[in-house]
C-alpha cells in the first residue's frame, strides 16, 4: 500500500487498491460486506418461513438499529432514556 504524504491532493483512484489494509490505514477502501439472511422454506409453507425470518431479523437486531439511526439523538437525551427504559425493566420484574 502506498503511504500518502497529503491525502487531499491525492485522486481518489489512488485509494482503489482496497482490502483489508486500506480500512486499518484510514484510507477509505471497499464497502462493508454483509451476510445476507436465509431463510428455507419446506414444504410450501410461507407463514412458517416468514415466521422464521422475522425472528432471525428481531435476533440480528437490524430494524431497532435502523431506526435508532434515523436521526441523532443527543447524549444526554440517550442517557436519560437508558435509564427510564432500566426503570421500566426493573419495575416489570417485581
């Protein structure tokens, strides 16, 4: 990998040789790869297999993390409903 003396007057093209080292340089290389979900239908059962991936979807955590990442939430606003959403457990398991 090259080592870049000023970043802003080299081309982004430069930044193409990618891979795993580029990310640990802080040079911008290729896009994070994810897993897709699969999910197997047996037997022509939809409900079941839509049943299955709603599950795994809930478990993987993809639509809470979306939809925290729909707008910024202040710190202190995220301190202060951490600790109600705490309260609320607590109060649930008495």
């Amino acid at each position: 990998m090259k080592q870049y003396k000023n970043k802003r007057n080299s081309s982004f093209e430069d930044y193409q040789e990618g891979g795993d080292t580029a990310s640990q340089n802080g040079v911008p290389g290729d896009a994070i790869q994810f897993k897709p979900i699969e999910v197997k239908v047996y037997g022509n059962s939809f409900d079941r297999a839509f049943k299955a991936f709603r599950s795994l979807v809930q478990k993987e955590r993809i639509l809470s993390d979306y939809k925290e990442k729909q707008y910024y939430e202040k710190p202190t606003d995220k301190k202060r409903r951490k600790r109600k959403e705490a309260y609320q457990k607590s109060l649930e398991q008495d």
